[in-house]
C-alpha cells in the first residue's frame, strides 16, 4: 500500500505565491515519476507539471515559467512551487506517482486526494 498526502493549499491573492508538498509513504521501493494535476469546476483534470526519476520535468503552457516542480527522493517528497499566480490558476491540485512497491516489485500510479488552491483577483 502507497498513500499521498498533499498540503500547502489555500488562499492566495493573483500574483502571489504559494509551495505544494506531496508526501509518498507505504512500501514504497521507489517512485520512477511524479505529477500534478489540477481540476477545476465544470472542467476535465489536466496535467500541470511532472519529473521522472533522472530529473526530466516536463510543464503545460499554461503554467511553464510560472511553476516549478521539484522532488526529494530521500523523502519521498514531490513539490510544486507556483508564482505569479493568476484566477484562472484555481483549482483542486492532485499528486500523482508512479511508485514501484516493495515484495512484489509491481508498478502502479496512486492519487493523492487533493488541495485546494483558490486565488483572488
């Protein structure tokens, strides 16, 4: 079993910043990639930004410049570092991981529940 926590949501006012974790624990091998994702009302969840294991990142449009994304592997950690934030940026922010399990040595993707993020104009 693998879990993701996600934190670092809330209110923030247009132009501001703000810094989301994702914690990965359980029996956890190692994670070969990690995402975020992002779902706003009345709209289809999109990916915002990832990183494989050797540091590869890759950004929608939307966002390239503005977020960054980042990982500890010794903690199992994910992070999303988001400037300039705008309206159109609101919306409930998902990890997603890639994660290689111990025993079985198995891969699978695992969601964590989401946080929201909501920025005032």
């Amino acid at each position: 079993q693998v879990q993701l926590v996600e934190s670092g949501g809330g209110l923030v006012q247009a132009g501001g910043s703000l810094s989301l974790s994702c914690a990965a624990s359980g029996r956890i091998l190692s994670i070969n990639a990690m995402s975020w994702y992002r779902q706003a009302p009345g709209k289809q969840r999109e990916l915002v930004a990832s990183i494989t294991s050797s540091g590869s990142t890759n950004y929608a449009d939307s966002v390239k410049g503005r977020f960054t994304i980042s990982r500890d592997s010794a903690k199992n950690t994910g992070y999303l570092k988001m400037n300039s934030l705008k309206s159109e940026d609101t919306a409930v922010y998902y990890c997603n991981a890639r994660v290689r399990v111990r025993i079985t040595l198995a891969e699978h993707d695992y969601w964590g529940q989401g946080t929201q993020v909501t920025v005032s104009s």
